[in-house]
C-alpha cells in the first residue's frame, strides 16, 4: 500500500511592492489594520516607526527598504501591519517586530512541489530566497535579518 497523501504547508502571501512575501502561517502573531500613521523616528530608513502592540513597543519595518529600495508606505486602508513571531537568539528582548505591509495578507496552503526556486536575480540582504508560485514571484524573507534590525531599532 502507498501512501498518496501530499503535505500542505499553510502559509501566508504578503502583498508588497513588487512581489509577494510568503511565510508560513505559525511565524504570524496577527495581522493588525494600519490605520493611523506611524512616525518615523529617527533612524534608518527601514524603520517605519513603532507600533503599541499587546503592551509592547514593537519595531515596524518597511520590506522595501530593509532589501535595499525606497520605503514605500501603503495607500490610507489598504495596508495592514504584520506581527511576526521572533525564534532568534535575542527572543527573550525582542519576542516580536512588524513589518508594513502593501495590503491585505491571504492565507494558503502550499505543496512543495508548486513551490520552485526562482532563477531570477534581484534578492536584497532581507531575501532568504526568491521563489515562484504557480507563476507568481514571492519572496521568502530572511527572518534572522529582520530580528537583527528589529534589535538595532530598539538600541
């Protein structure tokens, strides 16, 4: 007997610029609407502000420029803000960061097999990996990158 299950992994496309961030869905913490400005502080461009979350200060991160481009903030309402789960070394301090998003995040579930690595060049420092989804770009972020500039936005 053989076993013809697939495994799906449940995953979450973030809308940005000019691609999709994929993620699975367990390093989300929540997806919050972004409907008051954040002030940039003063810091690096990438640093969008701050966000009063659950009685935390969490740094908010703008993708684009964290990966080398222009901040680029969303439209009044179409954009949310996403908590995500830290795992580095520095949990304890930061257990988690925001990243602004381009709009509305949607869940899927995803087989490895509809998941290919993209030939394409163009990743940034924030990049894990570039990858193609059933004909769409998404990136895979690098989380350890972004909890490392999560950290240094609270120094």
């Amino acid at each position: 007997m053989t076993d013809n299950t697939q495994t799906l992994l449940p995953c979450v496309r973030i809308p940005m610029t000019s691609r999709q961030l994929l993620l699975p869905n367990v390093s989300i913490a929540e997806v919050v609407d972004h409907t008051t400005e954040l002030e940039p502080g003063n810091g690096p461009e990438w640093l969008a502000g701050f966000l009063e979350w659950r009685g935390q200060r969490l740094p908010v991160i703008s993708y684009e420029a964290a990966n080398g481009g222009t901040a680029i903030f969303p439209a009044t309402g179409r954009g949310r803000v996403v908590v995500l789960n830290t795992i580095g070394s520095e949990h304890n301090r930061l257990p988690f960061l925001a990243l602004v998003t381009q709009g509305i995040p949607s869940q899927t579930r995803i087989e490895s097999e509809q998941l290919l690595k993209s030939d394409k060049d163009g990743a940034g420092p924030a990049d894990l990996m570039l990858v193609d989804l059933e004909g769409d770009h998404a990136s895979i972020p690098d989380l350890e990158f972004l909890e490392r500039l999560g950290i240094q936005a609270l120094d």
